[in-house]
C-alpha cells in the first residue's frame, strides 16, 4: 500500500517520506476527510523502521519544520449539554449549516443531547459538519437503564464522543478509570474520544493543577497506552473556567497544553488538544494563535449560531 510516513528526527524536524511502498503491519495515518466518511483509521507505525535504512529507497524526502501545524486540522466542537428542543434545534442547525459549507480549513463537530441525535443527524446529513455526542457508557449493552452504548452512538452516524467532560466527572461522579473504560468502548465502535482534563479552581490556587491533568491522563494511558492517542482528540478544559465566563489566560492555556502535548510521548506533534472554558468570540482568535491549541470545545456559545459561527472561522 502506498502511505506516506513521517517519522521524527530529534527535536528540530520531521521527515515525510511520500509514497513509500509499505509491507506489513503499517496502518493508514488518519486523513481529515476520512471523519466524515466514516472510514475508521488506525493510526501509528506498528513497527519503527530506521530512516537511515528506508531513506535510500525512497524518492522523495520532504522536510519540513515542527513550527508546521498543518498536521493537526483546528477542530471546533460544540456541546450544547442539556439545552434545545425540536424547534429551537431545526433553526440553529439550519443557520449553522448555512454559514458555514466546508470550504474553510477546520473542522466542526456538533453534540446535540440524546434524543436530537436523530433530528441533527437529518439536519447535518448535507453538510460537512460532524455529529458527536456528550457522554456514553462503558458498557456494550445489557441491564444498564437510562444509558446508551457506543454502538448506539455511532449506529446514529456519530463520529466523536465527548468523555470525562468535568460535568459528569462531578455531578455522575465518573470515575478516571471509567472515562478510561469510556475511551476504549468508543474507540471499539469506531467513533474518536474527546477526553476532557482540567483541574479545580483549588487545584490551581494551590498550583496542582499540573498534578491534576497529569492523573487524570495518565488513568487512561495506563488503561489504554499512549498509542491509540493518534485516534483521539485531547480537551483542556479548566473547571473554574467552564460556563464561569471566566478564561484560562493564553500562558495559562499554552503552559497546559504544552504539558498535555509532552505527555503523548512519540504522539505529541500529533493530537488535537482542544481548549475549553468560556471561548467565546471575541477571545477565541487569541486562543488559537498560541502552538499548542487546535480549536475548542464550546458550550455557551455553541447555542448562538453567530457566536458559533464566528469561532469556526476564527479556527480556519
Ligand atoms: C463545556 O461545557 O465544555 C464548555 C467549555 O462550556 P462553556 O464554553 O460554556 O464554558
């Protein structure tokens, strides 16, 4: 199969190999498209040649420097949480969908509640903008009343999944090793986790924060390895921040991504890390002008398709 490879080389530069005739276990690295196609893509080398030993087969060597952020496509999702109804839903999808076609270079991911799924998912079907959905269980399925499996989700055409969003981890007291659990039924259905981490407002008076983040991660790389990290999407979404109106500062912000990108190891140029926490859009433009912030995970302004609209192409 004909991929192309990019491998690491120190810390200043990447090498992509274009076209290389691959054998054996090398997955295809993810596409943007493939998302909307539904396609599932595993990414990650299954095995770490030399470059030094592939280099003199190939034709062409590309390099380019790690300033490039065009690897990771900026990503805006919005969680409307508990809001909407029919009528309220039809005219906020119809108006998102007008102005916003796709010809821009992010992409938008919407996570109606539940029972709008069906409803969205109609709306959406034309447009080249995603259905994600705010929580799921762990389980497959079976005596679990009220809840709803990741086969569900994705049987409904959803292709992201929001986990550990701080609302549940509090409220549902949902445990690290359930949103671990989470990420792994969600991967199995072929849909891409968003996993959201962020500390208290004592956690970062106290100067935890980092502490937090830290465990919070390291539950699901220990549950899951960092691998299948190349299939999923980070959020940083501090709890003081979340529907407070209240903003990570942009070197509070960047000082975690940072940290977050550090902990995906080989994978750290590779993951989207989302910020969230009260982006509206007269500060998302400032967000996502800092290197380690790929988009946002939305609330509030999701709900208002001008504010929604103007943070997707504040992302392009
Ligand atoms: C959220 O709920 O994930 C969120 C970021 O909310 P808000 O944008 O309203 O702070």
């Amino acid at each position: 199969m004909h991929k192309n490879l990019r491998l690491k080389i120190g810390q200043g530069a990447d090498f992509i190999f274009g076209n290389l005739e691959l054998v054996g276990a090398f997955q295809s690295k993810r596409h943007k498209n493939t998302e909307k196609s539904g396609a599932k893509a595993r990414f990650g080398c299954m095995f770490k040649p030399s470059w030094l030993t592939l280099a003199p087969a190939l034709g062409e060597v590309l390099l380019l420097t790690k300033a490039s952020n065009a690897k990771r496509r900026q990503l805006v999702v919005g969680n409307w949480k508990m809001n909407g109804n029919l009528r309220e839903n039809a005219s906020l999808l119809a108006a998102i969908t007008k102005g916003w076609q796709g010809e821009r270079g992010a992409d938008v991911v919407i996570c109606p509640p539940y029972p709008y799924l069906y409803q969205s998912r109609e709306c959406l079907q034309h447009s080249p903008i995603l259905l994600g959905a705010q929580s799921v269980n762990e389980q497959d399925k079976g005596a679990f009343t009220g809840e709803v499996s990741a086969s569900m989700l994705a049987d409904l055409d959803c292709k992201f999944v929001i986990i550990g969003h701080n609302e549940r981890r509090r409220m549902q007291h949902e445990s690290d090793q359930q949103v671990a659990q989470k990420f792994v039924a969600v991967q199995k259905a072929g849909l891409i986790p968003i996993v959201c981490v962020g500390e208290s407002l004592q956690d970062r008076e106290q100067g935890k924060h980092l502490e937090t983040i830290s465990r919070q991660l390291n539950a699901v790389f220990a549950h899951t390895g960092k691998d299948v990290f190349s299939n999923a999407v980070l959020a940083y979404e501090p709890v003081w921040a979340v529907g407070t109106g209240k903003t990570a500062t942009p070197e509070q912000a960047e000082e975690v991504h940072k940290f977050m990108r550090a902990q995906l190891g080989v994978l750290a140029d590779e993951v989207r890390i989302l910020y969230g926490g009260s982006v509206k859009a007269h500060n998302a433009q400032q967000l996502f002008a800092l290197a380690d912030i790929d988009g946002a995970l939305l609330g509030g302004a999701s709900l208002d398709a001008n504010e929604f609209l103007a943070i997707c192409k504040a992302a392009e």
